[in-house]
C-alpha cells in the first residue's frame, strides 16, 4: 500500500467532517461530427491504464487512510454507452445535464469501486456526448486537464506511452510514486514547518468578522442570496496587469489576489483575514501527472494602508505559504489550535486560480467537433463568505469572478464589496 499525497490527505480529512459531502470533477463534451467509436473506446482504455491514479482504491489503517492500485477494470465498467432516439437536441442537452448532475452526486465506495466514471451517450451518428466524472480524492483541476489532453491525444492516434521506470521497475513519474517522494517531504520537513504555522497562524481569527450591512427588515435580503461579479479583461488588459506584476515580483492572480484583499479590509476592522486557496504540490517531474496534488491551504494577510501595500503583503505570504505546503492537516490543526475546515462556510474567505483550455479541440481531429463543458449542469452550492476565481483563458483574456454571500455580509455590503473591487482592478489593468 501506498501513502496518500499531501493534497489527498487534506481532502480525506474534510471528507471525515463532512462525509455526504460530494466533490467530484467533471467534464463533458459535446461530439458533432464523424466520430471513431472504437477509437475512442480504446482511448479511454489507454488512458486509464496509463494513470495509476484512476485505479487505486482507499483502505483505512492504524496509521491513517492508504491507497492501493487495483487491476484493470472490464470493458462493461471502463465506459458506459447508451442511446437516447428521438429527441431535439434541446431535450438532449437536458438529459445529458440531468446525468451530469446524477453523477456527481452518487455514491461512491471508495474501498472498492474504481474512482471515476465514463459515458458515451448518442443521440444520432452525427451527435454524441462524453461524460467524465472523476473522484476529487484522485483529481484536481490540472489532473483533469492531463485527461483531457491524454484522451484526445491518443484518439487522433498518438499513442500514449506508460510512465517512465527506473533501474528497479519503480514508476519516477507517476501518481504513487509521487505520493511516496511527498510524504518523505512531509516527514523531512514537519519540524521546520510546524514552527512555521504556529506563529504564522497566531492570533488569526476563525473567519471573516463583519456586521452585515443591508439586512433590514428582520434578516429579509432584498437582494438574491449572493452578489455575483464578472469582469472580463482583453489581452491588452492582461498585457497591462503582466507589466505591473514584472515590475512588482508578482504574479498577475497576486495582484487580483492584493485587490480583492484590500477591499476586504474596507468591510472589516480585522487586523488579519485568513484566505482559503488550493495550491498545487506537485514536484516538477509530476506536472504532467494526473492526481490528486492540490491542498487548500491558508494563506494569511495583515492589514495595510494602500492597495500596493497589499499586493505586496499577498505576493510575499502566498509565497510562504508555498514554500511551506508539505504539512500534514493534523499539524495545521495543532498549529492553529482549531480546525481550519470548521470554520463556517459563510465567515469563510476562498480564493482560486485556474487555467482554461481551449474551448474547441484542435483541428486535426478531422470531422468531429470537440465542445467542452457544453452540458455543464447549473448547480447553486452552498457560498462562502467571499470567494475570488481567476481563470486564464487559451486567448490570453482573463476572467474575474467574484462572489459575495449577502446573508454573511448583508445586501448593500455585498454589492459595495464587489463594486469597490471592480473598480480597483479596472484601475490597474487600464
């Protein structure tokens, strides 16, 4: 049996507060076109056969939660094909959405079921679509962007190679591997680390403290119960932010991250907030690995008197926090005195970068057209306090999204809140 990764270790540990909690990752894809059915099906053999990662299964222990590799999976379990004849495609479109969201919901046995699911559903011979769901204990958002790049690399005919074996038949670059390189870091560094948390975390309080502003009428919101944001910037834009961040030793999401910072000291008299964010632990020979690497981290910001003094104070603990990321959840928790994951969803702060793909496969898939996420369900979970997504896209635009939860902080709070940080970024990027 194999340890678990750092990231796989904190999100057990969520798991065990929570355990009805679904967290799965999904992909879909709308096919229009020609599409090789045999080809594809023998993508999705290739492709689990390939990541260890999509066959391991979990078995608790005296010692904690271990993972094991499990044996190919048959035919009739690898993907699930069916046809759904006569209906519009709108009618479609509903039915693939409705599975979409059966899926993430189901139940799944981590001690003996296989940690995703594939199915191929088609509506006529020029119109199919492909669910992808995958287990968040196995998965992160990269992890799931190697799948995609995998499975339709080897449907135009790549074939995909199995991971690299070193003089003793061990995998060097593979998902279990990397699990036993991270927990060696975990123990190397626990000493070090743990100092580190303790006086990082001091005095930081258990979530965001505001009086909600904008709650009148007994708690009745006249607002929707969150006040959602997005701003889109062009290429020139980004081009702009890139500048400041190489002037200042940042990164682009830093300065967003700086901005969103500052206008929430503008709602709270807190000296320091706490900022949930996933960070990615994979070493550099596991970049192009499929995994679970990603653990949600915080990363704690003091207040300052300017937006540069925040950017700065942002770049410079997101950067500690990084550098300290191999950290055992059971060490953040006697670092902090208190569960980080306890803290209540809606006094919460969460932040998260991602990197959109292309939304259109590339061409040279001859006659079949590859949409992504065409059938995404419209779920509406629970909000946090506050919560940042920054998401790079293929052609170099950005999109902001930010979310403000009314009932934490109250209608007119929210709408300042989000208001105040459009017009600090607009200020930058121009």
């Amino acid at each position: 049996m194999f340890p678990l990764t750092v990231g796989q270790q904190h999100h057990h540990a969520r798991q065990l507060l929570q355990p009805s909690r679904r967290t799965a990752i999904q992909r879909s894809f709308r096919l229009a076109g020609e599409l090789d059915v045999p080809s594809l099906l023998d993508a999705v053999r290739a492709l689990v056969q390939r990541h260890e990662a999509l066959r391991v299964s979990f078995v608790p222990t005296d010692e904690g939660y271990r993972q094991r590799p499990i044996l190919m999976p048959s035919a009739a379990r690898l993907i699930n094909c069916q046809r759904v004849d006569g209906a519009s495609e709108e009618r479609f479109r509903a039915y693939v959405r409705a599975v979409l969201a059966k899926d993430i919901l189901a139940s799944w046995d981590e001690r003996e079921d296989y940690p995703f699911r594939f199915r191929l559903i088609r509506m006529s011979q020029q119109l199919h679509a492909l669910v992808v769901t995958v287990q968040h204990a196995v998965i992160d958002l990269r992890g799931m962007g190697v799948l995609e790049r995998d499975l339709w690399a080897h449907y135009r005919g790549k074939r995909l190679l199995e991971p690299a074996l070193d003089e003793s038949g061990e995998s060097v670059s593979g998902f279990l591997g990397a699990a036993c390189q991270q927990q060696q870091f975990v123990e190397r560094l626990a000493a070090r680390n743990a100092r580190f948390w303790k006086n990082r975390l001091d005095s930081v309080p258990r979530g965001l403290d505001v009086t909600p502003l904008g709650s009148a009428d007994g708690g009745r919101q006249d607002f929707e119960e969150t006040h959602r944001i997005e701003i889109d910037f062009s290429p020139r834009e980004r081009d702009n932010f890139e500048h400041v961040a190489a002037v200042t030793g940042s990164t682009v999401f830093q300065l967003l991250l700086g901005i969103f910072a500052s206008s929430v000291f503008r709602l709270s008299d807190q000296r320091k907030i706490l900022i949930h964010m996933p960070f990615d632990i994979r070493q550099r020979a596991n970049v192009g690995t499929l995994g679970m690497f990603a653990a949600s981290l915080p990363v704690v910001v003091n207040r300052k008197s300017t937006v540069e003094a925040h950017q700065r104070e942002v770049r410079d603990s997101v950067l500690q926090t990084a550098m300290h990321g191999h950290i055992s959840p059971q060490t953040l928790v006697d670092a902090y005195g208190h569960n980080l994951d306890q803290i209540p969803l809606r006094s919460q702060i969460q932040a998260n970068y991602v990197e959109v793909g292309r939304a259109t496969a590339s061409p040279d898939l001859a006659d079949l057209t590859v949409d992504t996420d065409y059938y995404k369900p419209r779920f509406r979970p629970l909000a946090p306090a506050l919560y940042l997504q920054v998401a790079s896209n293929f052609d170099r635009s950005l999109k902001v999204e930010l979310i403000a939860n009314c009932t934490s902080l109250g209608a007119v709070a929210a709408m300042n809140m989000a208001t105040s940080f459009r017009r600090l970024a607009k200020e930058v990027a121009s």
